[in-house]
C-alpha cells in the first residue's frame, strides 16, 4: 500500500475532525429534541412507539458516525507520525550513531513541535542518548544504558526491518492521549544499526493538521 503524503493527511485529520463532530452534534440534538417530546407526553401512543423508534436509529447512526471518525483519526494520525519517524531516521546526524550527533538531531527535530519525547538505541536494544522531550519519564531518569530489548516498539522494527506504530494510549506522564512510532535505523547496505523511538502528543498531531488546512 502507498502511504498518501503528510500534508494530505494532516488537512485529511483536520477535515474528518471538524466534519464528523458537527455531524455528531446534529445527530446528538435531534435526540434530545425527541426526549424532550416524550418526557411534555405532546405525541399520542402510537406517535410515542414512532419517536422511540427514531430515536433507536438516531442513537445508532450516532454510535457509527463515531466510531467511522475515530478509524479516520486512527489513520491518519498514525500516517503523519509514520511520515515523520521515516524521514528523521534518514537524518545524517541520526546514522552517524555518535550521541552528541544524534542528540542534537533529535533537538532539532523536537522543534516540529509533534514529538514529545525522542530516544534512540543501538542494535541490541541499549539506548545510546539522553531521553530528549518536553516531558518527564515514568522511570525518573534520562533512560541513557537502559535495555529496551525486550519492548514491542523495539523487537518490531528491529526484527521486521520496518515502522512500528501503537494505538493510541494514556501517557503517564502527561495523562494525555499519544502514540509511540520507531523505526529501524539502518546503514547503506540495509544492516541495523539502531532503532529511533518516539512519543506522539495526539492533540500535538490535531493541532498541526487544523493548521496545515488552515494555511
């Protein structure tokens, strides 16, 4: 499959955001307005069972219209932070594999402002810079040393060759919805160097997109 370009998705994000709650709301308001109906008894028995039925369907159409929003923002945020990862870990500063290199590519590219945290690993797993964000870890330290060999966003693409990018989750450090996207770090002849992790602020993801459609 032929990933649609970043750009196209962030206006894509901001449209199905801005379109799908406004859909919502109406669905949301004509049920009210038939509650509101039922509770003044202004309809006769039979016109009751016809509100209610109305109402059975509204409910409906509004549960699929929500979950049909939340599989497009899955898409396309998970698109724009694929985007992003690839092309930092074609970085130069990011292959040379030196951490002053690396940790200054990684600060260059915090200032995109999607990234909440960036860190990068040699082959078996062992991070080789500082932690470099806006936030604090969970585990209180700087994860330089730390083994992540054994973590999903490490095996995948360290195994596979390719991206790897979570669903969506509670950061517990921010309590904010993000994602987590790696990708394999890899020299000329297509062997693994490292893998490049990073933490995605969803609502960082949002905001970019309304402004790209905005611009």
């Amino acid at each position: 499959r032929v990933a649609r370009p970043c750009v196209e998705e962030g206006g894509m994000l901001a449209v199905d955001l801005r379109g799908e709650s406004q859909s919502i709301v109406r669905d949301v308001v004509a049920v009210q307005e038939s509650l509101v109906a039922l509770h003044a008894g202004s309809a006769s028995q039979a016109g009751e069972a016809e509100t209610l039925a109305v109402h059975a369907r509204q409910v409906s159409e509004t549960s699929e219209s929500q979950l049909a929003a939340v599989g497009r923002l899955r898409f396309a945020a998970h698109e724009r932070a694929r985007c992003a990862v690839e092309a930092l870990v074609r970085d130069a500063d990011i292959s040379a594999m030196e951490r002053r290199r690396v940790e200054t590519a990684l600060r260059r590219a915090l200032g995109q402002g999607l990234f909440e945290l960036l860190y990068v690993t040699d082959a078996k797993g062992r991070q080789i810079v500082d932690n470099v964000g806006q936030v604090t870890t969970a585990y209180g330290d700087t994860g330089l040393g730390k083994d992540w060999s054994q973590r999903p966003w490490f095996r995948h693409p360290a195994g596979q060759r390719e991206t790897y990018v979570s669903d969506f989750y509670r950061s517990a450090a921010t309590d904010a919805y993000c994602l987590t996207v790696s990708a394999p770090i890899l020299d000329a002849s297509g062997a693994l160097l490292g893998v490049l992790g990073a933490d995605v602020d969803l609502g960082r993801l949002v905001e970019l997109a309304r402004n790209r459609q905005a611009g």
